[in-house]
C-alpha cells in the first residue's frame, strides 16, 4: 500500500542475535557455566551434568614437585637421610667394584688371545730354531760367519714376540713342563734331574707353546 505522500513504507529489519556458546569467558579467563543446568532439590547447582573442561598439560613446575618413593620415605620417619645415604653409597661401591672386576678380566682375555695369536705364528718357526741348535752344537755356525748373524737375528725376533726358549741341564725334573723321553738310572742322584736336553722346550707369556723332550737322571 502506498500513504498519502505516494511513497512506500520500508519493512522493520531485525539485527541478528550472536550466542556466544565459548566454554571460556574471553573477558575473566573463568568457566562458564552452561546455560540451563539443572540444580538440585536443593537449590544447588547439580555436578552431574558440568561438562569437562581440559585444561592442558601440567606445566613443568607441577611435574617436578611430585615427590620420589625415597623423599616418602624420609617424610614418613621410615627411612633417614643417612640411611638413604648409605644405600647409595654402597650401591656406588658394588658398581664399581663389578665394573673394576670386568676390565681384569677384560684384560686378561685379551692377553690369552694375544698369546694364543702370536703362539700360532711362532709355531712354525719352531722347527726352524731347532735346525739352528743342531747346527750350532756341530759347530756349523761359526762366530762371525753368515749362518750365525742370521740365526742371532731369527732368535732375537721371536724372542720381541715373547717366545722364550727353557730347559736346562741339571735343572730339577718338572713333569708338568718336560716330558721324560728316557730314565737313567745315575749313582749319587736323589732327587729327579734332568740329565740332558733332547728338544728345548718354549713358552710364550705364559702359555707353554712346547714342552721339553729331556732325559731323566733317577737314583740308582
């Protein structure tokens, strides 16, 4: 319809209505509570329906305020301090004392490789220095010859290696580092002696790599 004047009559507009439904008031910083929560018979607010609201992740003060079983412990009265204390040194103790244990034998495993390693290269040069001995008790290794320079230089190499030639004449008769090849009965012995050396036995730290061959003085 038009009025007198001839002009229309523009309609009334509504301004729109905003619900702010945030669980958090951006204004205090606090919960909201929901809108139309039950209360009680009571009169008081029912808990059964708040909803949860996470709060994130403790900060990391709250974290390490937490206390251990051992400040328990001490809070309680059922431990002391320096009872606490004696725990932790003797547990200091027993851990070095096992770590201390574990490199001796560490160590000494590793020597025994070594030994062994080294005792399987210097077996083969074994005959080479027996041939050397026979040579030199016929006198085919004449001082300053050719023969005897090398023979010093083979016998001073294996001996850097560790390899130490043993058994002499007249030392008494061990059956753990000799083998007795032959027993003879010798007037005025009394005790087993070695009488002669057939093969000269060696020893590398303290592996024996060869036991003597000997012939054993007895009492006649």
């Amino acid at each position: 319809m038009s009025d007198q004047n001839g002009g229309s009559e523009e309609p009334e507009r509504e301004e729109p209505i905003i619900h702010d439904k945030r669980k958090i008031d951006p204004e205090t910083g606090k919960v909201r509570q929901p809108d139309g929560g039950k209360q009680g018979d009571d009169g008081e607010h029912d808990l059964s329906h708040e909803e949860l609201v996470d709060v994130g992740p403790a900060d990391e003060k709250e974290e390490g305020d937490i206390l251990s079983d051992d400040d328990l412990d001490i809070l309680s009265g059922q431990t002391t301090a320096e009872e606490l204390a004696a725990e932790r040194l003797a547990d200091l103790q027993r851990v070095t004392a096992e770590y201390a244990n574990y490199r001796k034998r560490t160590e000494a495993n590793r020597e025994i490789e070594r030994e062994r390693a080294v005792g399987d290269a210097v077996k083969g040069l074994i005959p080479v220095l027996d041939d050397l001995e026979r040579a030199e008790k016929h006198g085919d290794l004449g001082e300053g010859s050719a023969f005897s320079t090398i023979a010093a230089k083979l016998r001073t190499a294996v001996e850097r290696l560790g390899l130490v030639p043993y058994g002499e004449k007249g030392e008494p008769f061990d059956p753990q580092i000799h083998e007795a090849i032959f027993q003879q009965p010798t007037p005025g012995v009394t005790a087993d002696t070695v009488a002669e050396v057939v093969e000269t036995g060696y020893r590398l730290g303290s592996t024996t790599v060869r036991v003597a061959k000997v012939v054993v003085a007895v009492p006649a």
